[in-house]
C-alpha cells in the first residue's frame, strides 16, 4: 500500500484518479489488530488522497531497482509501509517518510508485527521539507507534478541512486526502465526506473585530442575531435556513472567520477580523461 500524492489545487482535475481510488478495496496492513486504526483507499490527507499499490507491484519495483543488503531505500509517502516492510523483508535498511500521523503509526506496528523493526524505521514529515539524500534507492507513488516538484533534488543525489515511481512519471525526464505488475493487476499496475547519472557536460581532455559534451538528463551528445578532425558522437547515454557512445565506428564504455573520465575502446585500448576547468 501506498500514499498517492495529490495536490488540492489539482481536485478538479484529478477526480476521475479519485473516484477509481475510492472504488478501491484495502486490505488491512500487516499486524493490524481489533480496533485499530485502518487507512480507506481514497481517504484525503494534508493534500493528497492515499491509494493502495498492489503487492506484486511493490515486489515488482524493488525487483527493478535490483534492491540488496548494502541499499538504504527511502519510501516518500509511505503510507501502511508496505514497501518499506517488504524491503526489509529482503534484508535492506529502509525508511518511510510519511505526513499522516496515524499511518506512521500503523507502519510502525506491522514493522514489529513482521519482526522487521531494527531495519524498517518511519519518520511523520514532509518529504518537500526532508533530506532523503543518503539513500541509493527511492521509491514514491505521487502524480506527475509533484514527481517534477522533487526532481531537481532527485537529480542532486549521488550518481546511480535508483528512482522507482508507481505509475507516473518524471515530465522531460525519460525512464530507464519499465515493468508491469502482471498477473490479476487492475489498475496501478506498472512502474518506472530512472538512474540518477553523472554530470558529464563539458569539454573533455581525451587523449590527443578533445571530447566535447553536452548532457539532458542521462542522454549525451556532442563531438570527439581527433587529430583537428571532429566527428559527432552516437548512441550515447550515462547510466549512473556509466558512459557509453559510439564515434567514428569506435565504441567507448567506462566511468565518469568527478573530473576523470576512464574509457575503454571496443579494440581494448584504455583511456583516461580529464575535464576541462
């Protein structure tokens, strides 16, 4: 289960998401006990509507962003914490932010009901207002501008964070990845990946002769200029720090870290560049 970010301005013209989300049932979270509080789908929050993500897509998600034991991932609107417990089923240290009171609450008791307490923590805040930056795996369920809302921050985080979003995407910014819940999924049913890449902009001391770059979120292009011959680049794209492209009939794969750039030809050869100031 999960929190659907909605803004209120956005009321009108979401109510078709609204009205799905209310018809929606929910099954009680993990540990639930008689009497306690239970999240409805549709509910409205601070300025949002909660929604629940099927199961199979939530494992789905985590099976993309290739989650292990050295991943700390952070859940932004966590809801029940569904994700966050799933997770940290899997042996990976993972958090919840999450504005609702009492479904922090409730995530909190499934936590220790699951016996997964130590790794599967929860925090009530605002994720616009929380530091989420030591995480290499995000995972959210918010519409569309409210995904472009954070992307700046997003984009700010350590190369190769993995971002995983139910259902809506990221403006501009185009996916990595995308899978679907398969199975008896009826709606929420696919996800997206994108891979936080490295700043590779820029002219590039590369060998004798020089790269020039310029970047749009993980696609490059730009000019490899050898021996006062420049030839466009092709193919080319970051995946986290990951570089690849194609130029002159010559493939280059390597790994862009701060100013240094190492690359390695499709003949073998081994190249060390370094950025311009």
């Amino acid at each position: 289960m999960r929190t659907l970010r909605m803004l209120a301005a956005a009321c009108a013209v979401s109510a078709l998401t609204l009205t799905s989300a209310m018809s929606q049932t929910t099954a009680p979270a993990a540990g639930a006990a008689a009497g306690e509080y239970k999240p409805n789908s549709g509910q409205p929050g601070k300025d949002v509507v909660w929604v629940p993500t099927p199961q199979a897509l939530v494992d789905r998600m985590l099976d993309m962003a290739k989650v292990t034991k050295d991943d700390t991932l952070i859940d932004l609107g966590s809801g029940d914490g569904r994700t966050v417990i799933t997770a940290a089923k899997r042996g990976v240290r993972s958090h919840g932010i999450e504005y609702n009171p009492d479904l922090v609450t409730l995530s909190q008791r499934a936590a220790q009901a699951e016996g997964v307490a130590e790794l599967a923590t929860f925090e009530r805040a605002d994720i616009f207002q929380s530091d989420f930056s030591r995480a290499s795996v995000i995972t959210l369920f918010l519409l569309p501008n409210l995904n472009v809302r954070l992307r700046p921050t997003l984009l700010e985080m350590k190369p190769g964070t993995r971002v995983v979003s139910n259902s809506f995407d990221m403006g501009d910014w185009e996916p990595d990845d995308r899978i679907d819940a398969g199975g008896d999924c009826t709606s929420y049913c696919r996800a997206m990946k994108w891979v936080v890449p490295a700043r590779a902009a820029g002219a590039w001391k590369f060998g004798e002769g020089q790269l020039q770059l310029t970047q749009t979120y993980q696609k490059l292009e730009g000019t490899l200029t050898q021996g006062g011959k420049a030839t466009p680049i092709s193919a080319a794209k970051m995946d986290g720090t990951g570089i690849a492209f194609t130029a002159g009939g010559e493939s280059y794969t390597g790994q862009v870290t701060d100013k240094t750039m190492t690359v390695r030809t499709g003949g073998g050869a081994t190249i060390t560049a370094t950025k311009a100031d």
